[in-house]
C-alpha cells in the first residue's frame, strides 16, 4: 500500500517544484495507482479493501494538486521542511 505520511511530491515521487512535467505526473500517477485500485483489492477483507480505497483517494488528492499549477504551489507552501 502507501505510505499516508508523505506530502503529494513525495508520494508521486516527483521533484519538488513548480514546473511539473506533465507527462511524468500522470505516468507517476498511472503506475501508483495501478497498484492501489480498489479493484484490484476485490477479493480482499473489508479493511484490506477500505485500505485501498482510502490509498487511491489519496493519490487522486495528489493527482488533482499537482495537476493544478495553483495547487502545486499551495502543495510546496504547506509540506513539512
């Protein structure tokens, strides 16, 4: 699963900056979202599951942030040092 500490930069594991690559935000986002789809979560226990719906919110959130330049800069502004 993911590791829910990490800021948006660190969780899509992009540099952290305002410029985004475009291309590198939504290859970063496909692949970690790839492994933590609901879906692929089905046949799991009810917690598992919840685990994994919670995980794919979150790398939307991410997704969502950094995708929006505004976003991106309030995501720098507010990560810990």
């Amino acid at each position: 699963m993911i590791d829910f500490t990490l800021n948006h930069f660190e969780l899509l594991g992009l540099p952290v900056r305002y410029a985004i690559d475009a291309k590198a935000l939504d290859a970063a986002y496909r692949e970690l979202q790839r492994s933590v789809h609901p879906d692929r979560h089905a046949a799991s226990d009810d917690a598992s599951r919840r685990l994994a719906l919670q995980a794919a919110a979150r790398v939307n959130e991410a997704y969502r942030t950094l995708a929006d330049p505004v976003g991106t800069v309030l995501a720098e502004w507010t990560r810990p040092n």
